[in-house]
C-alpha cells in the first residue's frame, strides 16, 4: 500500500477503530514515516479518549458539558483537516502529540 493511502486510511480510522487500526500500521508497516504517524495518531486517539472520558465525568457537576462538545468536535474536525491533508500529500501533525513523536 502506497504512503498516501495509509495515511487516509489512519486518519479515517478515528471514526472506526481509533486505537486499532494505528497498532496494526505501526506493527506491518516498514515505512518510517508511516510509523511515526501511526504512532501519533494513537496518541492523538488516546488523549482525545481521555479528555472526553474527564469531560463526561464532569458533565454531571455541570463544567463539563461545554468541554465535550469542545472535545467532540476537536476529535472530529483535525481528523477530517488530516485526511485532507493526506489526499493533498501535504505534511500534517495532530496538535499537541505531534511533537511527542520524532
């Protein structure tokens, strides 16, 4: 599979198997690139996870509503600007995590 085509498809897995699809990419891809990006979206997928596991916990003290619809939709909009980016062949990092993975 060709590096612009795993990348969509990393990016698209956000919507279906978020923690999934980027463990199978980081174990049979030989591309570095692509690695490294697989890694960082699972991270993306993780902290993004957590943010909105914290913001329904607090959505019964009432802080917490404004915060997941915040988080729904950061968890959705950078994947969709990624996958654009990809079809693009541009360069693209999630924000925060991308500078974690080098």
């Amino acid at each position: 599979m060709d590096r612009r085509a795993s990348l969509i498809i990393i990016h698209a897995s956000a919507f279906f198997a978020p923690i999934l699809l980027p463990i199978i990419f980081m174990l049979i891809t030989k591309e570095r690139a692509v690695r490294d990006f697989a890694i960082q979206a699972l991270l993306f997928h993780i902290v993004i996870s957590f943010c909105l596991f914290i913001s329904f916990v607090l959505s019964f003290v009432l802080i917490g509503i404004p915060l997941l619809v915040f988080f729904g939709i950061v968890g959705i909009w950078y994947p969709i600007k990624g996958i654009i980016y990809a079809a693009q062949e541009r360069s693209y990092q999630y924000p925060i995590v991308g500078k974690w993975v080098l």
